[in-house]
C-alpha cells in the first residue's frame, strides 16, 4: 500500500471512531447534558468539537508512524491501539446515549489507562508516535477530572 494511502487510512480509522462517538454525543447536548450541573471549570461546548477533531488526528498521524516501521514489531502495539479506539468510543455510548456520568467515570478510567500502555508501547517503536499522543492522555485525565465532578454535581 502507498505510503500516502496508509497516512489516510491511518487518519480515517481514528476519525471515523470520532464520527461513531459523536452519533451518541450530538443529541444529547442540548437535552440532557445542557441540563446537568457542571464544575465551574468546565469548558463550552463549542470547544469539544475542534479538541476530539485535532486529537483524532493526532491519533492517526501516530497510528501511521508505527504502522510504517513495519508488521512484525507492531501487531500488539495496534492491538492496544484499536482497543482504546474502541474504548473511546464506548466512553461516548456510556456518558451521552445511556446518559450514565458513573459508567463512564469507572470505564474512563480504564480507557486512560489503555492510552497510557498506548502511548508506552508505540514509544517504543517510535518515540515521536508516542510524544504525538500526549495531548490525548492530558485531555482524557481532564475528561475524567470532568466527568467524576459531573457524576458528583448530579
């Protein structure tokens, strides 16, 4: 596969886990979720969009640079990777389609904790993968920060 392909799929996959989250997240904003107490910290709505857009493409400009050093060294780091994709994912299902701030608190929890053995795995085969995706572990630890004090508040 070209070089160029596999950058774009690479791109495509995290964004398309982006697309899936935001079907369980975009109803719920101005329903349920305008409606919940939040801490004084917590940021616009607006903001949301553009960070999970930038950070699912950092997602994917890493993905692509461990998927470049070949198929051998990567299979469990991808294997790790896809998993806390789908992690991701389910963070979303949890927190605005079943509109459970608890679940999604214990599963971010774990999802954080896929992104870190993420991010010490692809370091090992790329330190610059692995760098790529540490404004994605600062923005889940303030997410779960987010979440814990609206499971409280609520």
């Amino acid at each position: 596969m070209n070089k160029w392909i596999r950058f774009i799929v690479a791109i495509l996959i995290c964004q398309i886990a982006g697309i899936i989250g935001s079907i369980f997240t975009t109803p719920s904003i101005p329903t349920w979720y305008s409606g919940l107490n939040k801490p004084s910290f917590s940021p616009p709505n607006w903001i949301f969009g553009p960070v999970w857009i930038t950070l699912f493409t950092l997602m994917g400009i890493s993905l692509f640079l461990v998927w470049e050093k070949g198929i051998k060294k990567i299979k469990i780091p991808l294997i790790i990777f896809g998993i806390q994709l789908i992690l991701n994912v389910i963070w979303s299902l949890l927190f605005f389609r079943l509109q459970s701030p608890f679940y999604a608190f214990a599963e971010i929890i774990i999802l954080w904790i896929a992104i870190s053995i993420t991010i010490l795995s692809f370091f090992k085969i790329s330190k610059r993968a692995g760098l790529i995706l540490m404004p994605y572990i600062f923005w889940v630890s303030f997410a779960a920060i987010l979440n814990y004090y609206v499971w409280i508040l609520n």
